[in-house]
C-alpha cells in the first residue's frame, strides 16, 4: 500500500495540475484546516473532481488559536476507511467516495 502526505504550500495560483496526478488514485483524502470554513477542502474537492474516485474529508477543522492534537487527523482516516460516523467532522463535509480498503489502512496506522 501506498501512502501519502501532500503539503500544500500555495493557494495562489492553485496547484490543480499537480493534484489531479498526485490524487489520481487515491481512495482517501483527508484535509485538516486551521479555520472554520474548510477553504482547502472546497478547493482540493473542486480541483480533482472528475479526476479521482477519492472519498475527500474536509476536516477535521480548528480554530481560534486552537491546536490540531494528531489523533483527530487519525479519527478521520479510520472513520474514512470503516465508514463508521466520525466525531469530528459533520458528515456534510465528507464529499465523492468509494470504499477504501481497511486492512492496507490498519496496516498504515500501525506503522506511524
């Protein structure tokens, strides 16, 4: 299994070319944010539509001068792959989907 972290450093131009190769083939997308509205999200979801069969997340999302403890982001990816309904993120923002494979990601949790 192949996993993947993609940093997006700028929003302007966005880079929609490289996303639609990068995110071709994958399953799953996550987008944690550091604001209320998920602005990447919306723009990851816009740029690769019609490119990928990805299931996006847009979350899990804080704020305010919050921090992002780690285990939010991997709440995610394991609601994501078993499906069950996520605790932190309203399921109005987890956008396209296919199934993802649980197995490749347990073996992916366990190695981080």
């Amino acid at each position: 299994m192949k996993v993947g972290l993609i940093k997006v450093r700028s929003l302007r131009p966005f880079p929609t070319k490289e996303l639609r190769q990068l995110c071709a083939k994958a399953k799953l997308i996550v987008v944690p944010e550091f604001n209320y509205v998920g602005w990447l999200a919306k723009e990851v979801a816009t740029a690769i539509y019609g490119f990928s069969n990805a299931k996006i997340i847009g979350g899990p999302r804080v704020y305010g001068g919050q921090s992002m403890p780690v285990e939010l982001i991997v709440d995610e990816v394991e609601s994501g792959v078993s499906g069950k309904k996520s605790t932190n993120v309203a399921m109005s923002q987890v956008m396209g989907g296919t199934t993802v494979n649980p197995e490749e990601v347990a073996q992916f949790m366990r190695s981080i």
